[in-house]
C-alpha cells in the first residue's frame, strides 16, 4: 500500500520508516545492537541451557552478554522456548515513564517493572476476548455510534458506518494524526485529558471506512470504554481478576489521564518476565495450566492478519504480525509493539516468546533496534 505525501507523518510511515532493514540477515542487525559501549548483563550466558532449548550458545550468547551499544539503550531480554525460560537479562540505561519529560538511568533487574506503551492495545485486545467468551460484548459488526445514543448527532458523514471491527483493525477511516513523537501534534494527546474520548475520536471526517490502515490509538480507548461498561468494572480490575491474577501477575500498574481513566491504549507497567507470561499464553491459544483464560477463537481471529500496514507486515485486532527467518525458513510471528522499543514476539512454529524492552522513546530506530534483537535471537536456534 502506498502512502500519499500528505500523510508522511503518520503512524502508518513510521513503521514503514521503523522496519525498513527487516530484510537484513540476523548477522547485521546483531552487529548494530552490539557494537560499542557496555550495558551490565545480569548474568553470564548459560551455555547448557541455551543448547538443551535449541539454541547455538555462540549465536545466541554474544547478543545476551556481548557489550551493547548505548544509543540502543535496551533494558531487558527475556527468551522462552517451549515454555521455559532460555535467557534472562537486564541492562543499566535511561528511562522515563510515560507521565515524565525527564530521562533517568535505571539499573534494571528482574523486579523492576517497566512501561509497556501499546502493548497495552495488545492485552486490552486480550480482556475483550475474555469478556465475549463471557457473552459481554456486543458483536464486532455493530457500529460504534449505535452504542451511544447520546452522540445521535455525529451519526453523518460515514462516521455512522465504523464498527468495533474497523477500531480493533484500525482501517476505521477516521482522520487521525499519530505520528512517532507525541506532543501537542499528535492526536493521542488528546485522549489524555477530554471529557468524552469518544466524541473527541467520532468528532472527524471519515476519509473512508475500512479503505486501510491508520494506526489510531483512540479507536482502543473508545474499546476500552465499550468493554468496562459491559463487564461493569473499571479495566484494571477486570484485568486482575481474569488475567493476571490466573498468570501469577501481581506487579504490575495501569496508568491513568488526568480524569482518573486507565489508559487503555499506553498505560500498563509490568516485569519483562511477567510480559513474557503473555506472550506465553497467547502461544498456547489462550490456555494456562489447563484453564481457558481467553477464548481460543479469539486468538486465533486477534492475531489472523485482517489488514497489510503498508510496511511489509499485517495487522489484527491489535496485534501485528510478519515473518522471520530460522531455522532455514520463514516462520511468521505475532507481536505488540510499544513506543521506545518495547516489544513482545510470539513465533507458534518455533514455539519462541521473545520480550524486548527499551528506552528509545519517540525515536523510530528504536523499533528497528528491537526488531535486530528479536531477528537474531531466531537466527540463533538451530532445532
């Protein structure tokens, strides 16, 4: 899909301009990663671990101990394969969270929670699923404005036509501004702090419905709403009692605007490793420790490309998807991605979680660091 000048600033190019090397072999991604000065490993490369998981320990182990490169400013590395953790690292680097304009250097370690960003879309995707497993929400082809009868008015223009099916794919066609650093610009801004999200996200002209993607954080804030009218309780308690609670999840914060509401769309904080629990349950269609937590069907539909992103990869319902090379093929994964280089990869056919979190906020070449790290932890199984 091609982007017209007009919208060069849009989220849509800013993966495009993020993800343009994907091509490149793991061998020159890593060596962007690793090439100058020291970040503190927590531990030493475990050779015999890494061996018994698949790994070539000489691939795998130079990306987890080898110095990394300060500009990078990785923070985290958590690999699991087959269900097990395979490696473990925390670095030293600036930081700041998402209510901060200052940076400060952090020592991470595993119990240093870290914030998420969009990857909060991912697992608010996740709780939906639960609550329709639960027969709460309404069907995905029922248009958002039906729900809000208050909002009568809007109801022109196309806008009467957008379902909860084109938020969760974000191809709603409304007009929205959301490039890669958010300020006064970027429309995300705006959820911070109005009154009605929803009128502030419906109150736009519609280019047209379903046309593509636009990557449109108010779309999950406006799902975020729907979903905790229906299961009658604010997300975050919601989140604990079927979600995180059933993982073993207790450290974790979800941040909120300036009116008290959970940020559905950037606000969770959590360990790298309890992340990884995500990761691992979405690889398992849901199920954890013989419970269904989330429906099946929904992961199997969430992560199903639904629309191309005009980069090379897919989206789903806030989810996004492509292809990696191990192992001497493509494999495809699914991940969520964060603003700053948080990332969670989930690979089904290596059975491969990888959990990647970053300082690189605002800066697209932290998506690209992040992507080399997941590139050549793959590159490195062998099994």
């Amino acid at each position: 899909m091609s982007i017209p000048p007009t919208q060069a600033r849009t989220t849509d190019r800013m993966w495009k301009q993020a993800h343009w090397n994907m091509s490149r072999s793991w061998r020159a991604l890593l060596a962007a990663v690793l090439v100058a000065g020291p970040l503190q490993a927590a531990h030493a490369c475990d050779d015999n671990r890494s061996t018994a998981a698949g790994f070539m320990p000489a691939k795998l182990c130079p990306l987890l101990d080898a110095p990394a490169n300060h500009a990078a400013n990785i923070h985290a590395i958590v690999v699991l394969r087959h269900g097990a953790i395979v490696a473990e690292r925390y670095y030293t680097g600036t930081d700041r969270s998402i209510w901060s304009p200052w940076s400060r250097t952090v020592r991470f370690d595993a119990a240093t929670p870290h914030d998420l960003r969009s990857i909060t879309k991912s697992i608010t995707s996740l709780l939906w699923g639960i609550a329709q497993g639960q027969g709460r929400t309404p069907p995905l082809e029922t248009p958002v404005l039906d729900l809000y009868p208050e909002l009568v008015g809007l109801k022109t223009g196309g806008r009467q036509a957008v379902t909860l099916r084109h938020l969760f794919t974000m191809s709603s066609g409304l007009a929205w501004q959301e490039p890669v650093r958010y300020d006064a610009s970027n429309d995300e801004t705006g959820l911070f702090w109005r009154s009605s999200q929803v009128r502030y996200v419906f109150d736009r002209p519609v280019k047209n419905s379903g046309a593509g993607f636009n990557y449109n954080g108010g779309g999950t804030a406006v799902l975020a709403d729907v979903l905790a009218q229906r299961v009658g309780m604010p997300l975050p308690d919601y989140a604990r009692t079927h979600l995180f609670a059933p993982l073993g999840i207790s450290d974790w914060e979800w941040k909120e605007d300036v009116r008290g509401r959970p940020m559905a769309y950037a606000g969770l904080r959590m360990r790298p490793a309890d992340l990884a629990k995500i990761g691992q349950l979405v690889l398992q269609r849901g199920a954890w420790q013989g419970r269904q937590l989330v429906p099946a069907a929904w992961i199997a539909e969430s992560l199903r490309p639904h629309v191309q992103t005009g980069d090379g990869l897919q989206y789903g319902y806030q989810w996004w998807s492509g292809t990696v090379e191990a192992v001497g093929g493509k494999h495809q994964w699914h991940a969520g991605f964060g603003n700053g280089g948080q990332r969670v990869f989930i690979v089904p056919g290596l059975e491969l979680v990888v959990v990647v979190t970053a300082g690189g906020y605002d800066d697209m070449g932290s998506g690209r660091r992040a992507m080399g790290v997941f590139r050549a932890v793959a590159g490195a199984i062998v099994r």
